[in-house]
C-alpha cells in the first residue's frame, strides 16, 4: 500500500499531520452494501444532500464499466489537532461532531483536490465523501428536487454509490472503522474515503498530487496531546466476517 506523510497548512499557519494512502483493486473485489443497506445510510435526511442514494446516485457497477480497477485512496488525520484548532478543548460540553467540524471540512475538501487532481492527469473518474463538490447546497439543484445544472462534473461519494468503507476499512488496517460521532469518546485518528476507477496503477501520481496541493508541507511531529481513547464499536454493528451490518446510534 502506498504511504505518504505531509502537512497541512492552512491559512491561519496552523499545520496539520496527514498520512495519505493509496491501494489499487480488482473493482470486483471492492465490498458493497446490499441495495437496501445504502438507503439505510441516509437515516431521517433520505438523500437531499445531492451525493446520497436518495438525490439519484447510481450503484457501483454502473460506474464507468470499461475500468476493470480502482484506486482507493484513504487520508488518515489526527483527533487531537481537530481538538486543538477546532476551537475546542478539554471539559466542553459540545458534541463530538462539532469537535470535529473543522478538521472534518478541511480534509473534505483537501480529498476532492486531490482527487480532481488525479481526474485530470490519469483521465480518471473519481468518488469521494460527503456532498458533491460542484456546487454549494445552497446552489444545488438536486437539493431543491430540479435535475443536476452539471451532471458531466457531478461527483458522489464512496458509501452512496454502495461502497463499504467499514468493510473496506478493516481489510486495509486490519481493525474496525467506528462511528465516532454519536459516542461519548473521540478516537485517535479518523478517516477520508475516496478512490477513482484507472486501467493502471495511479501510485507515484498521487505522490505528486500530494505534494502538488495549495496546502502542502513538511510532515510535522507536534501535535496537541489529549488522552484520547479507541473506542468500542457498537455491538451488532458488524457481522462475525467484520463486515458492517450497520445499526441505530442515537440521535
């Protein structure tokens, strides 16, 4: 698996640490939700966000057919510095989700960039996470029930064409991927997931797209230290095989 480490700098000169990996599949051999498993996915908001099941997103296989692979590409970053720049320490009272805010948008969209990036030089088409980066929801049409105003450039995320990152997860690092954000605990690390169907192997590019982005540096070994904790996954959450069979947090 191709592992890149690099920082992130962001406007206010704050840095934040990144590992970036990269690993080519068989698409047959990437897991998928059942057809029904995704829709559950959407829980009260059923898919008006544009990228879900539920705003038009087709099934996987449907995806660019010609492509017999996929290039899965995960950026790993640190709790700890979401805690410490998010505007948040130790003893508030917010949720998990607003602590985690601020890192979540940065590497949102630090993912898209580098995927954009990888489109444009391999002439590849690409997946990414949460809502589709075309547009603002404000300005997305889909959002307000009309048809897409750029299906060519319209992009959906890994889990709502069917993609199982839980599943997926466990194969690459060998350990469960929670669902942080309704537990009491935030872990250590959290995950982007994002990949792009290619005919060949895309590993040095995504050295240079890395390397290429507006908010590259050196990777910094500072971080804040929290005494944050792994979490346990919630039972029945995955099958005996750790696949995600998914499960009802509470709200």
């Amino acid at each position: 698996m191709e592992t890149i480490n690099a920082g992130y700098r962001t406007g206010s000169g704050n840095e934040l640490s990144l590992t970036i990996y990269g690993q080519l599949y068989d698409r047959a051999d990437i897991p998928l939700f059942k057809s029904d498993q995704r829709l559950e996915l959407c829980g009260e908001c059923k898919g008006v966000d544009g990228g879900c099941p539920g705003g038009g997103a087709p099934y996987f296989e449907q995806l660019k057919r010609h492509d017999n692979q996929f290039y899965v590409i995960v950026v790993q970053f640190d709790m700890a510095w979401a805690i410490e720049y998010g505007g948040v320490g130790k003893g508030t009272k917010q949720s998990n989700y607003f602590r985690s805010g601020y890192a979540d948008r940065l590497t949102d969209l630090y993912l898209w960039r580098l995927i954009k990036y990888l489109e444009e030089e391999a002439h590849a088409y690409g997946l990414g996470c949460g809502n589709c980066p075309v547009c603002t929801p404000k300005k997305c049409t889909v959002m307000g029930n009309s048809k897409c105003a750029y299906p060519d450039r319209r992009r959906y995320s890994m889990e709502a064409v069917g993609v199982d990152c839980s599943t997926l997860h466990n194969e690459l690092f060998d350990e469960l991927l929670p669902y942080w954000y309704y537990t009491p605990e935030l872990p250590h690390h959290m995950h982007r997931y994002g990949g792009l169907f290619v005919s060949d192997d895309i590993g040095e590019l995504l050295n240079v797209a890395v390397r290429a982005d507006k908010s590259y540096c050196a990777y910094g070994e500072a971080v804040p230290e929290y005494d944050l904790v792994d979490l346990v996954v919630p039972e029945g959450a995955y099958d005996e095989g750790a696949h995600y069979i998914g499960y009802a947090p509470e709200s």
